[in-house]
C-alpha cells in the first residue's frame, strides 16, 4: 500500500511538472510569473526524484538511516515551492492583488501558526526523527518548519482569489491554497493524533493532485485564450 | 434591456463562439448589429472587452487590470484606444500569460470605435 501511495503521488508530481513548464512558456522571459512558474516545476522535479527514491526504498527495504537520505530532497522542493509561490504573490502584486488584507487572513495566519505548533513538537514521531545521522535529523526539523511556510504564503493566494472574483485563474489558486494546507493539515494529523493513519493517508494521496488539478485550470487559462484569439485572427484575415 | 446587460449578452456570444468555432468576423459585425451602433464608445469597448476576460481572470481582476491600463496610458479616449489596448495587453500577459495577452491585442484592436 505504500509503495501504492509513492507511485500515485510520483504519477502526480509528473503530471503537474509538465504542466508547470508549458505554463511557464507562456510568460515573456523577464517576467516574475514565469520565475514563479519555473520555481514550481523546479519543486515538481525534486518532488519526483524524492517519491522515486523512496519507491525504490520501499521496494528494496532500505532501512531507516538510508532512507532518511530523502530529507535532502524534502527540504530542496520544499524551498523551490516557497520562492516560486514568493514570486507568483509577487507577480500579482505588482498588478495591485493581494495588498490588502483582512482580519479574518490574520486568523487563518493564527491558525496555520497553530498547526504548525504540534509538527514541530511531536516531530519525534515521523520516521526520519528517529535516523542515527545528525544531519538528516536537522533537515526533518528544518522541513517540518518549511512546511509551514507555504501553507502561510497560500493565505495571500487565498486573498488574491477572492480579489479576483472568480474565473479560472481565482479557481487554480483555489487549488493551490488546498494543496498546500492541505499538506499541513496531513503531517499535523500524523504528529498528533497517531490514530488518523487513514485520513493522513488518502489526504496524502490526494494532496499532490490538487497541484496538478491548480496547474491544469492555470493551463487552460492559456488554451481558452489561444482559442479565442485563433478565433479572432482567422476572422480579421477572412475580413481582409 | 439596460446597456450593460446588452453588453454582458454580447459578452457571452464572443466567449461561446470561440467554444463552437464561430466566425469571428461575423460575430462582431452582429454585435455591432445588435448594439444598433456604427461603433463602440471607449467605455462601452471597454465593458465588452471586460465580459471577454471574465472567465479567464475573473471579474474585478478585468475591471481593475482595465482601469491601471487606463491610468497607465493617460486616460481613455477613441484617439488612444490602441495604446490602452497595449498597455491592457502587457498588463494581462504579465499575470494571465502571453495568450492572453494577445487575445487583448487582437480582440481590442477589431473593435470598431465610434
């Protein structure tokens, strides 16, 4: 079942990599979407290399000092996900999203803070606290703490949305801000409430694909539009 | 019907005509038809090209994309419609992508305006 949860986020990681990438084909070079976009492809990238070293791991029964390797690869996508999401709220600020926040944010803010409060205090409980190797030991905290982190930049996603007042870019930030709550939401039920395997589990599952569900709606922000001007162009040749 | 709901309706005719490959060309001089107009005053070229982007970017992030572009290009006249269509188009592209972008330039600038 394991090895299961590994493939389907692995499948996962892939799909929202491609999608990542054309994405970030679609902006002009010097513009902070696609540094964002790129950013994001990056943390797809190493998200698939860490499930596919831990499919392998599964598979050949790698023991835990062995295993807790991954924490390096953790720790970089989880680094990849927070500039990229830097530079995507950068993006739409600099067009006059997401500069004003409401009271209700700073609760949600309160309440990230919160969940991230039971990760770091019961970390001893995830797999890779337990590795005889000092380093990844550090990285496991470090990437307990970087989680919280991109779960907080999804509140000004969450913001920017709601600014937005639907369409489908509004729905692929909505995406965005479940994915990484989400995972938030799965590593704090995993710390603290030992009993929850089952809803950590298909959350776990789920999560990723709710990134590749936020890049598919981003994506076809883009086909709409090449339709649409396709559209267009071939009336204005017919015209002339 | 009041003038923005004839604009809305239009609006929706140019999204789903992109959906079943309809005569662009058509489609305009119908709107302009329709609209019982020989051409759109800025604003109102500015309401429709507002219902256009409302699926892609939702409705105020139109409104308020057009209205910085406005700004941007020193207010909205017939006279400098093609210079708010420029500005409306980088400004789009840089959050929504080059395609959009483009879509702006190309649908701005094959409105007629009075």
């Amino acid at each position: 079942m394991t090895e299961w949860g590994e493939f389907i986020k692995l499948t996962a990681y892939v799909a929202a990599l491609a999608y990542c990438w054309r994405i970030r084909a679609d902006h002009p070079r010097p513009a902070r979407m696609r540094q964002a976009w790129f950013w994001l492809a990056v943390s797809s990238g190493l998200s698939i290399l860490r499930h596919a070293y831990e499919l392998v791991g599964y598979l050949a029964d790698w023991e835990l000092d062995r295993m807790s390797w991954r924490q390096i690869l953790i720790v970089l996508a989880l680094l990849a996900l927070t500039w990229g999401l830097v530079e995507l709220a950068a993006a739409f600020r600099a067009v006059g999203f997401g500069l004003h926040w409401r009271r209700l944010d700073w609760f949600w803010l309160a309440a990230i803070v919160v969940l991230a409060v039971p990760v770091v205090v019961h970390r001893h409980r995830l797999g890779d606290a337990n590795s005889t190797i000092a380093a990844m030991r550090s990285l496991q905290f470090l990437s307990s703490i970087l989680l919280a982190v991109p779960a907080a930049l999804a509140l000004g996603l969450h913001r920017i949305s709601v600014e937005m007042t639907g369409g489908k870019w509004a729905t692929a930030l909505q995406w965005m801000v479940a994915f990484l709550v989400s995972r938030l939401v799965c590593l704090c039920l995993l710390t603290a409430v030992p009993d929850s395997w089952l809803v950590v589990t298909l959350l776990g599952w789920a999560a990723p694909w709710m990134f590749v569900l936020a890049a598919a709606e981003r994506w076809s922000v883009t086909r709409a539009a090449e339709k649409m001007s396709d559209q267009i162009f071939a009336g204005a040749n017919k015209a002339s | 019907m009041n003038w923005d709901q004839a604009l809305a309706q239009e609006g929706s005719r140019w999204r789903e005509a992109a959906l079943r490959q309809v005569d662009t060309e058509r489609l305009l001089h119908g709107t302009m038809r329709r609209l019982e107009r020989n051409g759109l005053t800025p604003a109102e070229a500015m309401a429709l090209m507002g219902h256009l982007l409302e699926p892609l970017c939702g409705k105020k992030a139109a409104e308020s994309t057009m209205t910085a572009a406005s700004r941007r290009c020193g207010g909205l006249s017939a006279h400098n419609w093609r210079t708010f269509v420029a500005c409306l188009s980088e400004l789009i592209s840089s959050f929504c992508g080059a395609a959009a972008g483009r879509l702006v330039d190309q649908a701005g600038l094959s409105l007629e305006l009075a």
